[in-house]
C-alpha cells in the first residue's frame, strides 16, 4: 500500500464504509445524526466505538508496514499533538514497559546524601570512585570527605586551602601515606613487641596469681610422682620384664645405661638438642622437657622458703649423678636447630621423597584439597612450640605460581591477599630470623620467570626472609631442582659445585636425584599401591610405631629410673656451690652468668681435632644459601647462553623420542600393511601415529634454526623470531593434542582386539630404541614438551635486558605459548574430572548419573553413621549407636552419602570396599554443625538436609576438622553461585 497520499479520501471513504457492513437506507436515516461528515455517526456510541475500532485497526495496520523512519516520524507527531496529560500517561506507560534497574545514585540524590554515603568508603575505594567519570571526582574528592580522615591520624594541613582550590585534603592524605615508613611483621615484633610479650615490671595483682600457679603446680607434681610410682611395677609392651629388686641403678647386664632417661617420650620425632644445651632442661618432677623460664621458676620457686645453701643442697637431690657409668650422646640430641619440610599429597611418589628425608628435618605431609587454616594448624601441631632453621616447600607449581592448595594459588596477585598475608605471617613467625641462617626454600622453579621473581621478593619483603629457588635451566620431570638456585636477584645464584644445596639440606642426595628423574613413572606403581593397601599401610604404621615407642621408653629410656647426664650433673654442683659463697639477690641470673662461663671454659678445653669435626658437622647441618653465596666468586654468568644451549639440547632428546616413534612403530606397521601382512590398518596406523609425523618434520626446522643460532652465539644473538616462526604454527599440536585422547583409545582397543597388535607391542615397548618407554608414554612427550618450551622462555625473557634486540620477539612467543599452556591444562582438568566422574559412578551403585554440567569431586570421607534412640536429649548428654559405615563424596554442588560394606579376603591383609548410594543432598541446601566432645560420642557431626539429617563421626579429630573445613567452603562457593 502507498504512503504519500495517493489514496483519494473517496476511496477511503467507500473502504471504511464498506467495512461497517451499513445498509444505504440506515445511512440516510443516520444522516440527521452525523456531524460536519455523512459516515461518522456521533451520537450513537455503539456505532462510533465501532468505526473508532475499525480506523484504528487500519492505522495499526499501515503503522506494521512502514519502515523504523516513518514509525518514528508518525509517534513524533502524535507526540507534538498531545496535552500534558496525554504526554503524563505515556510517559508512565514507557517506565512501565522499560523499568528503570540502574541508575547513577549521584545524579538523583542530593549533593549531601550523595556524601554521606561516600563518607563510609575506605581511602582506597575513594580513590577508585574517583575513576568512575568527572561528577563522581569531584564528589570524592571534597574536603568534607578527606579532611577527617587526616586529622584522625595527626596528619594537618599546614596551609589555608584556597577557596577555588580543589583536593587539598586528598592530596595532603595520600602524600603522608607514600612517605610512610613500612615495617615487616618481624621487624615491627622487634621494634615494638607482641600482644603476648610479657612486661618488664609485675604488679602485685600479677605475683598473687603466680603464686597460686606454683601451688597448682605443686599439687600437680606430686600426683605424677604418685603416677610415676606406680608405673614402675608396670610391665613394658615388649618382651622386657624388669628384674626382681631392681632400683635406683640397675641395668640389664650387657647393655649400658645411656646417661639420659625420660619418664615421657611425646614422639619419636623428638626436637634435635644436646645434652648440655642451654635451651632445654629437664622436669625431674613431671618427666617433660622445660625452656629455661621455665626451670628458673621451677628453682624461684623451691627457694622461696629456705636458705642458699638449703636451696643448693635441695636442687643437687634432685638430681642423680651416676659417675661410673659410661656416658654417650645419642645421634638425635644435636645441636642443629630442626629444618621444617611441607610436602603436598599431590607430588607425584611423595613416598619417596619420605623415604630420603634426613634426621632432623620435620615434615608436614599435608591433603591438597585442605585449607590454609587447616594447613596451619597441622604445621602447629608438628613443631610443638619449636622454632625450624628454615622451611622448605614442595608442592605443584610453574615458574609464575604455586600450587599450595586445590582452592589456592601463590601467585604475585595472590599472595598480599588477607588469608595468604595471614597464613605467611603465622607461618614464618616459627621461622629463625635472617640473622640466624633462618629462610624459605621452594622447590619450583620460580627463579626462571620475571612473574616468579616478583613472587620471591614480595614474599621475601613480607616474610623478612631470604627466598630461594631453582633457576629452572634444566628440562624432564623435576630436574629444576638440580640445577642452580637463587634468592630473586639476576646476581646471586648457587654455582655448579653448589647445585640443589638447599634441597639438599632436606633429602638425601642420592634419593633427591632418583626423585627428581623418575617421579612420573613411579608415581603410577605408588598409586596402584595406595589404592589396594593404603588402609592396611596406615594400620600396621600405627602399631608398628606404637611397638617401637613402648620398646624404646621402658627397653632404652628406662622410665623408672631418672637421671642426668655426669656433665649436666657437675656443672649445677658447682654452680650452686659458688651460688652459697656469695649474697646474691637474684641467683638466678647469677646461676645462668655461671653456666655460661662453664659451658665457654669446657669447650676451651676440647682438643683442636674434636673442634674440627664438631665444626665439619655443623656445616654439613647448617648448610645455607647465604654461606654458599659468600664462596662464590663474583663472576657474571652467560644465563642466556645456558638457557639456550639447555633448549638446544632438549630439543635433540625431545626428536629423538619423535623419530623413533616413527622408525619402531610406523614403518614397521606401514610395511607390514604394503605386504599384505597388515598389524593395523591404515585408517588407524593415520589415527595413532601422523599427527606424531607433522610434529617431527615442524620441529626439525625448529631445531635447524636453533642451532644456526647457536653456532654463531653472542651477545646480540636472537632466538626469538624462531620461537616467533615456531608459535605461528601451533595449529599442528592443537590438532595432535585433539586427536590425543582419540589415539590412546585407538592403541587400548586394537591391543584387546588384535592379537598381532599385542604381540607387536611386547616386542617393541621399552627397548632401547624406544628410549626405554612404551608408545602411550612416548605420544606424550609433545605435551610435557609445552610446559619445557614454557619454563625455557621465561628464564630466556628474564636474563634478556628490554632494550635487546630479542626482547620483543621473546615476549610476544612467550604470551602465545602461555596461552596455548592454559589450552593443554583445561583439556588435562577435563580428563581429569572425566576420569573420576566415571570412577565414582562405577563405584557407586545405584548412584544417579554424576556427568552432569560442571560438576566435579572435591573430596571424600569414611564415616560412621549414628543414630540416637531419643532426640530430646541435649547433645552432651544424648547416646548413640553405630548404624553403618557411610562414605561422604563432596562435588562442588552435591553431597552424596553412601553405605559402605567391607570385605576382608581371606588369608591376606588385603580388603575391598563396596558402595551403594543410599542419599544427595544438594550444597545450597545443607547445613552443618559440631557435636561437642563428651563421654559418650567424639568427632561427630550433624548433616542436615531439607528433609531429613545424618549423625556421622570419623574416627580422628583431624579427619573431621579436614572435612568440615572443606565442606564449608564448598557450601559457601555453592551459595555464592546459587544468589
């Protein structure tokens, strides 16, 4: 239909009369009714409403023809028609249909309660508010909103702000924060002390509640007496029974007393003293190790009601002098301070870094999938009040970022975040100072990055520490940790005859190296071996500690009979002895002054020889990177050299293992087919085995240009347009890395189904020619070949100075080859959760599909589950009995609970477990809570569901803390996503 007004009003006329289906004679009759028209009836309102609809229908209907132009045009007239009121009803017609949801708060309230509600951000989000547009500016940055904020802390201006001048009290703010003087949280303890630090001076309130602890203290003392006495009748665990009438100092006859003995013994792993240390004496009354505080009050406190030469003669019957008796040292009394070792379960054969940790190193084995305050709490638990020489850290990570925790990252960005600032701060406080040889070794490359190296020195800034770790110049499993160390700055690094030292104070060296070469491949047997024994393991570890902890206090330590050693013995008899001579008023700071002077005269009198291997001892414990820095000599070292040449060399080794995939595998199975004599056809000799053809001939030209370069080698070399030219085509291992998962499958279902496949495979698996590995192990070597590419680059991009020439190009290959990491580790995640997505719904029956969306396992736990006969009763009173055995699987939006049944196989210590699905809970929908410890139930907890709730306790505290920790975050993240 034309718009432009080629329809006549006469055809308008007769169409819209036609439409009112009117008869001519009712026309005429109506005529006397019409209105400056002879068609619109005015006072019959059934008609009018009639032909008000139908016109209205043809509007509608030329108005759904026109174009966006002509739509806008013909609502702009009516617009300009309309009264106030008629405009007052669109436009509530338009808020209506389009809501206003955001709007600039500033534009629509008032200019002061636009401040007031300014006035509860922080300086820090001022300043971002600030960003925002040019009104938000001038809003926050009024003085009304600084100028308090200033004088709180005493910061005045020190001028009249002019009346056009604009951010004075901002600017005056952030100037005296830049200028601050900013303390670590070790050198802010020294300057001005702890919460828990105790005063010089003590009031009298304070000696009247010491006191009462001395008396408490007493009455404790004499029931242990009380206890040891009646221990001394008790039989050991082990085969020792204690001779008729023997006392005082009888000894089995062959086997000499030791000169030491303990009437407790908390662990094996007992802290590394001497016998003469100045830092530990022994409780005679309770059998526990004290500090020297405490000691000294033990002794103020005897000496309160008796004269000096009373006190001396009561403290030398404390104690037993055995003269005659032959006096060694035993090896974990040294005077060494302890070294504090975290091990995550995720390194691949962690066993055997276990089996390789020296004497006098504490390990923390701790759950990936924990928290950093759970994390914390176990490192509080193992040190027991000591202080570590320094603290080593083995868990996944790159050259940018640690892996410390599944929910948990140390990375630059991350690190300065409250939970990690807090977790570093308590952690490095059981950490000896700088000063005193105290530091932080991470066994991950971080050194070879510039992001890792921001990490060390922020970490370092934080801690007050020093922070080492690999250079990470040297390719394979985990062989960075072999190669040469440094604390973050380009100049200090460990040299060859130095390589791996700090690792090295942890682990033997030999088990360090086989670790470091063999971690893949021996974490696949230690798996299948935790799997099927792991129960079974833990068990007999338990008792076989416990055996070894009874022989050892009543076969060795000989709880009943206390003494010290002859030196300790003869040092407080003279000491006290001079103790009477003199008027003291305080004798024991005398006592001490006087023990010290001895302990410096007997070591005087030790002959050179015994001082030399005393000191060869000590510096083999006391190995660090600050005394191995001192060594060196100050010589500037060709790091880009090294890192090139160590490319160089890996990428030789790397297609090797290509070629011969291609020698032993392809063109046998090609020629086999060429003679009609097929092993494979060739549909799948192109599935399993092109890709690996591609990549070979791409890397030959890669490495045909590396060592052109390498050959001419200089200052001004540049390698990075040929990692440029190599990252350009990276379509070839995208393409090899999606048809990965297809090969393997290719490989597993021909070696089930063909015979001669298999046969093939025996023969050709882990020769010689295969470098020793099988073809699943070789088609991995592209992927493990990206993280290399990865870790040489960046050690490549530290060492080049940003005016090289190079620089550019080995910056731009390194984001590519970045980002094509990130590509490789999102397929690894998904194979991953695939993977154990399909190991839980086989292990679970009746289990519903599990595969569904984003979910994915978090963690497990083995349970009991509880029932209580009456549900009125409060907690602490209530009993419960033991229902079943249940198994909890967390995923990121489920709880599923399952009933466990074991079966034990008959004449063996082996047992399999079988789970039915017997409950789900989703996480937005569950709560937790405690049940506290009482006579009748311990570590439980409460389950409940929207509609019905689960008793369950573990069988350790630690266990439920771990769970619980974990449950809870995993709750929170579900709400969090869920809002």
């Amino acid at each position: 239909m034309e718009t432009n007004g080629n329809v006549t009003l006469h055809s308008v006329k007769r169409w819209q009369h036609r439409g009112t289906d009117c008869e001519p004679q009712r026309v005429r009759s109506l005529r006397s009714e019409t209105c400056f028209s002879t068609w619109t009836p005015m006072n019959n309102k059934t008609s009018n409403l009639q032909l008000f609809e139908e016109r209205m229908n043809l509007v509608l209907h030329w108005f759904d023809l026109w174009t966006d132009r002509q739509r806008k045009h013909l609502l702009h007239s009516l617009l300009t028609r309309c009264t106030k009121s008629q405009l007052k009803c669109c436009r509530d017609l338009l808020i209506e249909t389009v809501p206003v949801t955001q709007v600039d708060f500033t534009s629509v309230l008032p200019r002061f309660l636009s401040l007031y509600v300014m006035s509860f951000l922080s300086p820090r989000d001022l300043c971002s508010a600030a960003q925002v547009n040019w009104h938000w500016r001038i809003l926050a940055e009024q003085d009304c909103l600084w100028a308090g904020r200033c004088i709180t802390r005493g910061w005045f201006l020190p001028y009249t702000p002019g009346e056009k001048e604009f951010g004075a009290w901002k600017n005056h703010y952030v100037s005296c924060v830049s200028t601050l003087d900013w303390l670590t949280p070790r050198e802010a303890a020294e300057q001005y002390g702890t919460i828990n630090q105790q005063s010089a001076g003590m009031t009298e309130e304070e000696e009247e509640r010491r006191k009462e602890r001395r008396i408490r203290q007493m009455i404790r003392d004499k029931l242990q007496e009380e206890k040891r006495q009646s221990l001394r009748s008790r039989r050991a665990w082990g085969g020792y029974t204690k001779p008729e009438g023997a006392r005082g100092g009888s000894t089995q006859t062959g086997r000499p007393s030791s000169g030491i003995t303990l009437s407790s013994w908390p662990s094996l792993a007992w802290p590394q003293r001497t016998v003469g240390s100045s830092s530990l004496c022994l409780s005679l009354d309770r059998g526990q190790p004290m500090t020297e505080a405490q000691s000294s009050e033990r002794l103020q406190a005897s000496s309160l009601s008796s004269e000096r030469l009373s006190k001396a003669s009561g403290a030398l019957s404390s104690f037993t002098s055995r003269p005659t008796l032959p006096h060694t040292v035993s090896p974990i009394y040294l005077t060494t301070p302890a070294l504090l070792l975290l091990i995550s379960n995720r390194i691949p054969a962690y066993e055997l870094v276990l089996s390789g940790v020296k004497v006098g190193v504490m390990v923390v084995l701790y759950d990936h999938r924990g928290t950093l305050t759970a994390l914390l709490a176990q490192v509080e638990r193992a040190i027991s009040g000591r202080r570590a020489q320094r603290l080593g850290l083995l868990a996944p990570g790159g050259t940018e970022e640690i892996h410390l925790l599944h929910s948990s990252s140390l990375s630059e960005r991350t690190l300065l975040a409250p939970d990690h600032r807090e977790f570093w701060e308590k952690l490095c406080g059981w950490i000896a100072p700088s000063e005193e040889g105290g530091g932080i070794d991470i066994f991950s490359p971080l050194a070879a990055s510039a992001s890792g190296v921001a990490l060390i020195q922020t970490l370092s800034t934080l801690t007050g520490l020093e922070v080492w770790a690999p250079v990470g110049l040297a390719t394979g499993s985990f062989q960075n940790i072999l190669s040469e160390w440094s604390d973050g700055s380009l100049c200090t690094a460990l040299s060859n005859q130095h390589r791996a030292a700090p690792a090295l104070q942890f682990v033997c060296e030999s088990v360090l190296h086989g670790w470091c070469r063999q971690a893949q491949w021996m974490d696949e047997a230690l798996g299948e071996l935790r799997g099927s024994l792991g129960p079974q393991l833990q068990r007999l570890s338990l008792q076989a500690r416990g055996r070894a902890l009874g022989h050892f206090v009543w076969e060795r330590i000989r709880l009943e009979e206390l003494c010290v050693s002859k030196d300790v013995s003869e040092a407080l008899t003279e000491g006290l002895t001079a103790l009477t001579r003199q008027e003291e008023t305080r004798p024991l700071e005398f006592l001490a002054m006087f023990l010290k002077r001895w302990r410096e005269e007997q070591e005087g009198e030790e002959s050179s020889g015994e001082e030399k291997r005393r000191n060869k001892e000590a510096d083999d414990f006391s190995l660090t990177p600050q005394s191995l820095q001192l060594e060196l000599p100050q010589t500037v070292l060709d790091w880009r050299g090294a890192a090139a040449r160590e490319l160089l060399h890996s990428e030789c080794l790397y297609l090797g293992r290509l070629s011969a995939v291609l020698k032993v595998y392809q063109e046998p199975l090609t020629a086999a087919l060429n003679s009609n004599r097929a092993i494979l056809s060739h549909a799948d000799i192109h599935i399993v085995l092109s890709p690996v053809k591609q990549i070979l001939e791409f890397n030959s030209v890669f490495q045909v240009d590396l060592q052109t370069r390498l050959q001419q080698w200089g200052a001004e070399q540049c390698v990075g347009d040929v990692f440029v030219k190599l990252c350009s085509k990276l379509r070839v291992y995208s393409n090899y890395l999606n048809n990965y998962t297809t090969a393997l499958r290719t490989i597993d279902k021909c070696r089930e189904t063909k015979p001669p496949f298999r046969a093939f495979l025996k023969r050709a698996d882990r020769t010689l020619a295969t470098h020793m590995l099988s073809l699943q192990e070789l088609l991995l070597c592209p992927v493990w070949r990206i993280q290399e590419y990865v870790t040489l680059l960046q050690a490549l991009s530290l060492h080049t100075h940003p005016s090289h020439p190079d620089h550019t190009h080995l910056s731009s290959a390194l984001n590519t080859l970045l980002r094509f990491r990130e590509f490789v580790q999102k397929l690894k995640r998904n194979s991953e959760r695939d993977r154990l997505m399909e190991e839980m719904q086989q292990m679970i029956q009746g289990c519903p599909n599990l595969s569904e969306g984003n979910r994915q396992l978090i963690t497990t736990q083995d349970a009991a589950l509880l029932r209580s006969p009456d549900e009125q009763i409060p907690d602490s009173l209530r009993t419960f009995e033991h229902v079943s055995d249940v198994g909890l699987f967390l995923f990121n939006d489920a709880l599923v609970l399952t009933r466990r049944n074991v079966h034990h196989t008959p004449f063996t210590l082996a047992h399999q477990s079988t789970h039915t699905f017997l409950a789900s809970v989703a996480l937005a929908s569950l709560a937790v809570r405690e049940i506290a410890h009482s006579r009748y139930v311990c570590h439980a907890f409460v389950l409940e569901g929207p509609c019905r709730s689960w008793v369950c306790a573990t069988e350790r505290g630690e266990e439920r803390e771990h769970f619980l920790s974990v449950l809870r975050s995993a709750i929170n993240s579900a709400l969090t996503e869920h809002q």
